[in-house]
C-alpha cells in the first residue's frame, strides 16, 4: 500500500511484475478539485509506452465506472486481502490498542480495512463525524485507483463520514492543513517481502517528525528481521553463472576468468516461497536475530549489525534465508510472521498460510559460497539502509585463510534475474541453442545475422561459430549496455567486436540502407526481452512482432530461430492460489464484496469481463497437482507474419481432483525439423507460467472410476490477438 515513496523512486527490487500495483510509473497533478494521474503503461508486444491518464472527478461515480480494472487486477490487493491471519492479527492488535476516541493516522490505507477497524474501536455513533471531538481516523492513500475503490468501501460499511480519505503520500500531509492535529495512534501496513522495500524506513521517519505525537503508539509495534545460513544447489544456481558455465561444451564465456563481475545478480534480497526448495535445502545454522525495528519511534537510516554464528552441519553456505515477524501490540499478545515451515517457534507457527504478497527473501553468497565445518563460526555483518538489507559474510578456514563475500565485492556490469542466470548456466539449454545454431550456420557463408531479442548469449554463440558471420544485435531492452558488454568480454571468446553491431536507438524498423544492402540469411532470439522477465508467456510473442516489422529486409530462404511457439495448456489443482484469488466478502466484520469485480476475484465478474491471466512459477504456488495430460492448445508460425491465431482441444482427466485453473506456457520449436524444443512449462522452474483461475473450482475424474458429479474432460479454446498481445480462453467442462 502506497507510502511517502512515489512510484516513480519506489526501487525496483521491491516490484515483482506481479505486485500490489504495475511496476509502471505515475505522475500526479491536482487543478482545483480534480487530481489527475498519469499512469505509464506498457505494450509487451512492441514495447512501446504511453501515458494514461485517470482523474478523480466523480466521486460518487458507480463502481463498475472505476478505469483500468485490469490495472487492479494484476495487482496484489486482493491476495493480501485474502489473507486471514493477517487480517486478525492487526484487527486483534488494534481493538487491543485503541482503547479511546483519539486521532488514529492510517498510512497506505488501500482499502479502508484498518482504518474501518479503527473507527469501529472508538465507537463513534452515527452522528459523529471524523472531524469531530470524539475521534477521528485520516487515511492516507496515494495510489488513486486504490482511493476511488476506498471511498466505496468505506461507504458500503457506512464509514464515509468517520474517516477521511486523503488521496496524498504520507509526507505531503501538513498538519494544520490536511489534518488538524498529529495523531495519537499510526496504524500502518507498508512491507514488502524483505520489510524495507515500501519505504517504510523514510515513512516512519517522516510520520515521526511531522505528524505524530511524541511517543505515539502504533499497529505494528515492533518487526524483527530473522536469517539462516543453507546450502541448495538451486539457489546457487541462480547466481554464479562462471562456475555453472565452466562445465559447458559450447566454448562460451559470458562470464570470463578474470572478469566475475562483468555479468551476473543485483546483490539484494530476492523474494522467493523457500518451502518450495524445502527439500533441497540443507540448514547450515539455528535462525538468528539480525534487526529490530521499534515502530513505535524514529527509525535510524542506517544500521550495522555484527555476530558470530555457528555451524549446525557441515557444508557450503550458498544462501541466507531471511524472514520477519511483526509484533502488533505492545504488550506482545499478537504477532504474523513471514518465516518458512520449517521454523518451529510458536510464534512463527500461527502465520502458516500461503499467500503471494509476502514471501520469504534469500540472499546469495557469491561464487561457490563459504564451505563451513559443524561447529565452526561465520562471521556475518548486516547493514540495512533506508529500502534494504544487506550482508556481509567471512569464514575462518582451517588452512587460516579468511574467505570473504558480500556487498563490498559487488561492481556488475550487466545485471540479470537470478532464473536468467540459472537458463543461462544451464547446460541443456545451452546445447539446444549451440545445435540449432551450428546446423543453421552449417552451408551459410558471410551471413547477416539478426539478434532480435537481447540475447547477449546468442550474439557471442554466432559470433564464436562463424567468425565470417556479421551480426545486427536490436538489444532492445540492454542497448548500450548490450554493447559494452559485448566489448568487454570478446577477447575472452575469440571474436571480432568489429563483425557486431548494437543498435544505438529504438528504430521502428530496420532498411536495407542499416543492412548495407544485403538481405538478412538468420533471424534470431532466445527469446528474453531485458527487465521483463515476469512476463506472461505468450507476451513474449514480441518476437513475432519483430520478425513482421523486418519482414522487408529478410531473405526468401531466411532461417527464423525459434521457427515457432506452441501454446500449451494442464488443468491443475490450485487450492493455495484459487483461494489467494477467490472473492471478498465480510472481511473481520466489514463487507468487501463490492471491490471483487475490479481486483478480478474469482467467481465474481459479470460477463462478458473474465478475471486476468497472471504470471507465476507454478512450483512455487503452494499445493499443486496435475489434473491431465499437457496439451497443444495453437501453434504461432514465426515463418509468417503476425497473425490471428485459434485453437481448440478436448482433453481427458487423468486424476480425480478439484480443478482450480489452468497453467499455459509456450514451448519453443527452434527447428524446422521440430527435434529441438525449449519448453517453458511447470516443471521448468526458470520460467513463469501464466495461470487462468476458474470463477469456481470443479470436481474431475476419470471415466472408470468417477463419482457422481465428477467432469471427466473438458473442451479449451483460446484465441490469440496480435493488436495487443491478450489470449482469450474459453472452457467447457463435460
């Protein structure tokens, strides 16, 4: 929920694609009543932007008129809203807190809930309003969209006129001004996955200066940071690239010896469900208690921690598993924590239910990580700024060697996701691309090749397989960083930066004056498209889009790489996620049934409005369950440009279940022989799938054995529009 942060310098280490909004930007501008908000979206498909503008002139307009409802929809509010525990804990802590009419400040207000629970606890009678002397409660709300659903809100549990809505960021509030008075009571709910990342650090700090009283009480009162020491191979996997690579075949070096920071991770915190992995994890350490944040006063900006922390086994420490718990009261009645399952506190273990908004966080340790001895200390120095928290890690090995890893040895060039890193250091992967490539390259001399995408890896596998080649890199996304890139690391793989050329500036389209003339012989991408990573599957379709947009300068036996995609499709069992998903009603009391049509809840849009397709990896959704066989839903022929496409299948159950939903990927056909395919589906944890949730779950089986009631197959449809990139699916159960 929105803070003192504006959108535009929230970090986007905290903006997963799939958050409490899109990771877009916003500006706002206010004439007389009217705000105004210019929101900046997106086009995945050309990637191309625009600005949208949405206005706050009617307040009193219908719900169904709110702009932008995919907007909302893609947006995290309803899983948070969906999430019970928290929901009680806070609503536990602030009936115990607010025992009085006083002036109670909500900050990132969303919806109105903790504020409702606020203005419920004073008691206020009909004819009190939120300016009067019993008590008032002021909610502070930035995201305009989430202002407008607010109102409604507020007005459905008959609240409008015991809390005031200000549609601001917390330090543009003036007292005197937006508020009469500083505030006895903060109740706020501003953490991310890694507790910092929303600005709850600068909001504090503001909210202490201006706006409250001295030695107000709060809800949270205090948040504890806790960490543990792992050995996965997984996680190790998704960060150091050079030792992963050094096992390959391919001759490529994206990171060379010498140059370990050229390419490779942010050093952050990277939100992950760690008990997805829980199996593949090997605790290394008892958890330990690294920050305490007292919300209850100023928060400092930074902060260093030190300790010494003891083996439990032996091992490699390739990973710190970090958590937070919040302490809602100040007695210490009520608390939520984000810790894995594995945790056994007693505290911790009242929390246990999946949701997507907070996760846990994992912090890599660079290279192979710190091989450790049972009982043996590693010494850990955090540091925490204002958004985030950072590590430093050393062990004393035997030999009297003292191995360090941390934010101090961190100067990267070129920075990708860690499932970028883990593709890119997969040693399948990389063979599918060096056997496509050779045979493509096999009887072409002196070819023009076309990196559509921003491939750096298959810009450096051309160049390494055809030194007569000469390459065109679009590097839509990377551009300049593409090219110093390339320019640092070509020594090392044996190639000429002069046959390269990086795109200096987004063209619209390439003539046959960029290409010197000639016509293109390859076309290729993997395809990735660079700081879009969380994308839907088929949005990365763009690829299509560019092969049409150079159709004039390519050749009449052009070879296109992936020659095509296939869009497919697994009913699945989804119980964590349909529920994170399904429809508000009553929530701790106050009725939320009317915000379910615009967050897309399932089971609550009117036709013809369906809810939204969202992006996940299947395999970190809590319980999952494979309902049927996978299926081929239409295949995109890149060889042509693009078109509309259509497909239709009826598929069999294979296991009795409930169906929650539908998982759709893309697999890439590199070939035109079909023998090398890139599949992106749920058993390939690098890749998001996107995930259609049914209004309601629906019991399948199998025709041998199926009960009463029971569907044993279904008939899917989809739909595929190259003006803007959406797929349309339909379904029918049988």
């Amino acid at each position: 929920m929105a803070s003192l942060i504006p959108k535009t310098l929230i970090p986007i280490r905290s903006l997963p694609p799939f958050t409490r909004f899109k990771a877009t930007a916003t500006r706002a501008m206010s004439s007389g009543s009217t705000q105004r908000v210019f929101q900046h979206n997106l086009d995945p498909l050309t990637g191309n932007s625009e600005w949208v503008v949405i206005e706050d002139q009617d307040q009193e307009e219908q719900v169904s008129e709110i702009p932008h409802k995919p907007l909302l929809g893609t947006t995290s509010y309803l899983d948070m809203l969906n999430d019970s525990p928290r929901n009680r804990a806070f609503c536990q802590a602030i009936d115990k807190t607010v025992t009085k009419p006083c002036h109670v400040l909500d900050i990132g207000a969303g919806t109105g809930l903790l504020s409702m629970m606020a203005a419920r606890q004073m008691g206020s009678s009909d004819s009190t309003t939120c300016r009067g002397n019993e008590g008032m409660v002021t909610a502070c709300e930035s995201y305009l969209p989430m202002v407008k659903l607010m109102r409604k809100v507020a007005r459905l549990n008959g609240m409008e006129r015991k809390i005031k809505v200000i549609n601001k960021r917390s330090d543009e509030l003036k007292v005197g001004v937006d508020i009469p008075s500083r505030a006895d009571i903060l109740v706020s709910e501003i953490l991310d996955s890694e507790l910092l990342g929303e600005g709850l650090i600068p909001t504090l700090q503001h909210a202490h200066d201006e706006l409250l009283v001295e030695n107000p009480q709060t809800v949270p009162y205090r948040a504890t940071t806790y960490g543990q020491l792992v050995e996965s191979t997984f996680l190790w996997k998704l960060h150091d690239l050079q030792n992963n690579e050094a096992e390959g075949c391919d001759g490529i070096h994206l990171v060379p010896s010498g140059l370990g920071s050229i390419l490779g991770v942010k050093p952050q915190q990277y939100a992950m469900h760690c008990d997805a992995i829980k199996d593949e994890i090997k605790l290394l350490s008892e958890p330990f208690k690294i920050f305490e944040f007292d919300f209850w006063k100023r928060p400092d900006s930074h902060r260093e921690y030190e300790l010494n922390i003891k083996a439990t086994n032996d091992g490699r420490v390739n990973a710190v598993v970090s958590w937070w718990t919040l302490q809602l009261d100040c007695e210490g009645n009520f608390f939520y924590s984000t810790a894995p399952r594995w945790i056994s506190s007693s505290i911790d273990a009242g929390s246990r239910y999946w949701c997507d908004h907070w996760k846990q966080c994992v912090w890599f340790v660079p290279g192979k990580g710190i091989s450790v001895f049972k009982d043996e200390e590693v010494y850990l120095h955090a540091v925490h700024s204002d958004t985030s928290i950072s590590y430093n890690l050393k062990a004393h090995a035997s030999r009297n060697e003292v191995m360090q890893y941390g934010f101090d040895t961190w100067d990267l060039q070129l920075m990708l996701s860690p499932e970028r890193i883990a593709i890119y250091g997969d040693n399948e992967w990389r063979h599918s691309m060096l056997k496509t490539l050779r045979n493509a390259l096999q009887e072409r001399v002196n070819s023009l090749c076309i990196v559509a995408d921003d491939s750096v890896f298959l810009t450096l596998l051309v160049a390494h397989l055809s030194r007569t080649s000469h390459i065109i890199s679009m590097f839509p996304g990377l551009r300049d960083k593409g090219a110093q890139y390339l320019q640092a690391v070509a020594n090392a793989n044996g190639f000429s930066i002069d046959h390269v050329t990086v795109l200096e500036k987004r063209k619209t389209y390439l003539t046959l004056d960029d290409t010197h003339q000639k016509k293109v012989d390859l076309l290729i991408g993997e395809p990735f498209y660079y700081g879009l990573d969380g994308m839907l599957p088929w949005q990365n379709l763009r690829f299509w889009k560019e092969r049409t947009v150079l159709d004039h300068v390519l050749s009449e036996d052009v070879l296109i790489m992936p020659c095509k995609g296939i869009l497919k499709a697994c009913a699945m069992s989804l119980p964590d996620l349909w529920n994170s998903r399904r429809c508000l009603s009553k929530i701790e009391g106050f009725d939320h049934s009317l915000v379910n049509t615009t967050l897309g809840a399932c089971g609550e849009l009117p036709a013809p409005e369906e809810g939204p397709c969202l992006p996940f990896y299947i395999w970190q959704c809590g319980e999952i369950k494979e309902l049927g066989q996978k299926f081929e839903v239409m295949e995109f022929d890149f060889s042509k440009p693009i078109a509309p496409c259509y497909g239709k299948a009826q598929v069999d159950f294979t296991v009795s279940g409930i169906c929650h939903g539908f998982a759709l990927w893309i697999d890439w056909v590199m070939d035109s022989e079909n023998s090398i395919v890139v599949s992106t589906g749920p058993d390939k944890r690098y890749w998001k799938q996107g995930v259609k949730l049914l209004a309601h779950p629906v019991a399948v089986g199998i025709n041998e054995s199926r009960n009463v009631g029971e569907h044993t197959s279904m008939v899917f449809e989809a739909s595929f529009d190259p003006s803007n990139g959406e797929l349309t699916i339909r379904h029918d159960f049988l």
